[in-house]
C-alpha cells in the first residue's frame, strides 16, 4: 500500500481524502501548509508514494512547495487547485507535476488518479534498462533518468523524461495522440489532448536545438526522427 503526503490548508479536504485513501490500505500523512510540507519531505525525502498538494495556501504556495521539495525529492506530485486555467497548469508541469486535478473533484476518480500515477512511475523505473543513446548533441540516459544538450545537463519533469524516452525507444515510427497518450498517460488517463500539447512544447524548448528530433504529424501526432545514435 502507498504512504501519502496530503498537503491542504483545508482540514476537510485533507480528512476527505484520508477518509478514502485509508479505506483502500493508504496510509497519510497531513500537512497544513506547503511550509511544513517542505520541512517533511526536507526530513523524509524517500518515504512517500505520492504527494497531494494545494496551490493555493499560507506561508508558502503549492508552487513554491513542490519546486523546493523536487530540489531532494523526485516523489510524484498531484497538484489540487479550485483555478483550471492552462497557465497554472503549464506552470504546474514545468516544475514536475505529474497530474492536475481542479476542485470540486471526486473523492474516488482522485484515488484512481493516485493509483494511475504510482503504477506508471514504478513501471517507468523498471522499464529503463542500463542505456545511453546519442543523437548529435543530444545524449539520453535512460537508466539515470539524465539527460544533456551540448554536455549540458537539462531539467525536465518526471513526464517529460517518460515522454521523452518513449518516443527515442520508438524513434522514426509515426506515434498517434493515442498512442502517446496511452503509453506515457496511462489507459486511465482522464486528461485531454491539451496535457500531451503541452508536455511536447515544454520538451522541445528544454531540447534547445534538438527539438528538431521531435516532428509534429499533423492530424496524427508526433515522430522522434533521426538516422540513429551517433
């Protein structure tokens, strides 16, 4: 069963998803404020599954939390929010979220969510093998989770490295939306085609001049075209 971090100022939405994450086997730990969620995870870097996080709180904002926490930390973060623009959401994945959920949500679609993400992010870990690839300046370490433009090494979110290694193992094969969707996302994803938009802009602009490895397909979705490693 999973160890979760709940971190909400609101004491009933922190009780209204122990309630349901002790029912399935969970055990959860609360934090009032992304303050003392920082200093827990500062304290205990490895021993959550996932964190749930509010943006909107006191003292310090989810935002600020999960970018201070991911400086020690690489647990999944699911971001809560009563706001649903794209801002926040492209914020939100820049600093390495890996799913947004919008208040009022349902307590048990939430915990589907929770299961989607700690089932993808184990699966992720088992899958890379012990692997470098080279594409020009681009080289990919696929069981460091490392990547680096030029000998520079580059920050993506835990999705945009899932992302980013589906596509090179799939390298010159024409990947639909779906397909992408279903591989990196999950088959219980409950997004839209705007998540997998996004993550694609975010990566190309951390792969500088090497975003030209990732071609768009119009009405189709995206291929990682090159020759092969160098």
């Amino acid at each position: 069963m999973y160890q979760i971090l709940v971190v909400d100022d609101e004491q009933r939405i922190r009780e209204l998803i122990k309630k349901y994450a002790v029912f399935e086997g969970h055990t959860v730990i609360q934090a009032g404020d992304g303050m003392e969620a920082v200093q827990i995870c500062r304290e205990r870097p490895h021993d959550f599954d996932i964190i749930i996080m509010d943006v909107m709180m006191p003292e310090l904002d989810g935002f600020s939390a999960v970018k201070e926490i991911r400086k020690y930390s690489s647990t999944p973060v699911l971001m809560l929010s009563a706001r649903g623009e794209e801002y926040d959401k492209i914020h939100g994945f820049e600093l390495g979220i890996d799913d947004y959920v919008v208040k009022p949500f349902s307590p048990k679609e939430l915990m589907m969510r929770i299961n989607a993400i700690i089932k993808r992010s184990s699966a992720s870990n088992e899958e890379n093998q012990n692997e470098v690839v080279r594409f020009d300046g681009l080289t990919i370490d696929f069981t460091g989770r490392i990547v680096t433009v030029d000998g520079e090494k580059v920050e993506l979110s835990p999705k945009e490295y899932d992302l980013l290694f589906y596509m090179v193992k799939n390298k010159n094969i024409a990947l639909t939306r779906e397909k992408l969707i279903t591989n990196v996302w999950g088959y219980d994803f409950y997004g839209d085609d705007r998540t997998l938009d996004t993550h694609i802009k975010l990566l190309r602009k951390s792969l500088k001049d090497y975003s030209r490895f990732i071609v768009t397909l119009r009405g189709v979705g995206y291929r990682f075209e090159t020759q092969g490693p160098a």
